[in-house]
C-alpha cells in the first residue's frame, strides 16, 4: 500500500497559517511529526517539542524548504513547569505525546501509570493553561488535543491510556467551553490505529497478553473492531488537525472528530 506522504500533489487543505506560531508535543515522529510538517507547510512557526533529540534534528531537517520553520524543542514533558513555560505566547497549541503499556490491572506497574497519566494528561492541562492567557489576548487561538478512538471506547490491558485519553476528552470540552468568549476552540481529533512507531511496538505486547502470535494481532486485535481494514497514515490525521485551524472550522468546538474506520459505528 502506498504511504499518502508518497503521494503527489499539495496538500488537501489550503490553509495560511503565516505569522502564527504553533507548538506539538511529541514532534519527532508518527503523528506529531506529520502535525508540525503540515503546520509548517501552512507557514507557520512551530515549536517542536520531544525529547528525541536525534527526531528533531530529522524532523528541522525535511522542514527546510516549507513555507514556515520548525525550531526543535528538546523538552520532557513530566517538567510540568517547563511545559507551560514553553507553551507561552503560542497561537497553535497541538497536544500530541504519548506512550503506552499494555497490561492487565493486577501487573500494570504503578509508576508507569503515574508517568502516562502526567505526559497525556496533566501535561496538556498546564501546557494549555500556559497557551491560554495569549490566545484569549488576540482573540484566537486553536487547540487540537490528538486523543483517540479509546478516547471514547475502552479496551482491556490498557488501563493508563484509556485513562488519559478519556480525561483529555474533558479536558479538551471544559477548554472549549471556557474558551468560547475568547476565540479560542479546543477539539480532540480521534483516530484508531496509526502507523507509527508506538503502534508497532504494541503488537510483541499484545501478542503476550491476548495470548496469540504476533502475526495474528494486526487482524484479530488492532483492526477487528474496524470497518476499514487498514492502518491510518499520520499525513491523515494532520489534515484533520489542520483543518480545525482553518477557518472554515471556526464553529467547530467542544467536540471529537473520530477517524477510526467505522469502529464506534457499531
């Protein structure tokens, strides 16, 4: 199957972003790379934030020619102080990081759901409390918090994640709400299984835990629940970032745009 990112002609939407800066959390690859890539190339500024320092250097590298600039951000996101710091004066705010465990509740390793919680969760809460008092300044602002399809469903063995993701959901509708009178939307976009490096790393774990061969957990875990039998593309899910920056989505706040290939339809 081809990559859309191999794929010719622009990209979909038409979107001028120049002179605004955005900032996305977990740059360096998957998602947040795409994100910051198609950000760039609507001309904006964009903070790169991760912790890979060798992902952002690749990541300002194929920037080079867009129409805006990545300037990487080597930033771990458990500083909760340096999160918000960095978020000041930010016109864009794309809450992107994340990690996964997968494992039942009795041998889920508590500190490990502490750290989940805190970079999914808390850290977007004071990153967007650090973006906040800008964006209500101007009158504008966008943030697109990337939850995800267990956002709004849960499923077993991944207790910290579906925590977060479904916190950040209210998290993303309590910022819009309090955000309206300001020009400032919150939206999560939903997608189910991406193709990046944390979807790979899942399949040795969940092959363990469902008890199965790794070759069988493409089709019998990640995608069985999924109308549309294939992976998402990152390039998919940063239009639909992107979009919500537009302005034709200036009306679009509060709410969940779900890319998950017919799996909440059932």
């Amino acid at each position: 199957m081809t990559s859309l990112s191999a794929l010719p002609g622009p990209p979909a939407l038409s979107l001028d972003l120049g002179g605004r800066t955005a900032l996305v959390t977990g740059a360096a690859g998957g998602i947040g790379r795409a994100c910051a890539l198609r950000l760039a190339a609507a001309g904006a500024e964009v903070r790169a934030v991760d912790r890979d320092v060798a992902g952002l250097d690749e990541l300002a590298e194929r920037a080079r020619d867009l129409a805006g600039t990545v300037e990487p951000h080597v930033l771990d996101l458990t500083d909760l102080d340096a999160a918000e710091l960095a978020a000041a004066g930010t016109d864009v705010l794309v809450n992107n990081a994340g990690l996964q465990l997968v494992r039942p509740i009795e041998e889920f390793p508590p500190d490990v759901f502490h750290t989940v919680l805190t970079v999914m969760l808390e850290a977007p809460f004071r990153l967007i409390r650090g973006a906040l008092p800008h964006m209500y300044g101007q009158g504008w602002g966008r943030i697109v918090n990337v939850s995800s399809v267990h956002g709004l469903r849960a499923s077993a063995f991944k207790s910290a994640y579906v925590s977060a993701k479904h916190g950040l959901e209210g998290l993303s509708k309590t910022t819009a709400l309090e955000g309206a009178p300001h020009g400032v939307t919150s939206n999560c976009v939903n997608p189910a299984y991406v193709r990046t490096p944390l979807v790979e790393r899942q399949i040795a774990d969940q092959a363990r835990a469902h008890g199965i061969p790794e070759e069988r957990v493409p089709a019998e875990v990640l995608l069985k629940d999924s109308a549309v039998k294939r992976l998402i593309e990152p390039e998919e899910v940063a239009e639909a970032v992107v979009y919500l920056c537009s302005p034709q989505a200036s009306f679009v706040t509060g709410t969940s745009l779900v890319l998950d290939g017919g799996w909440t339809a059932h």
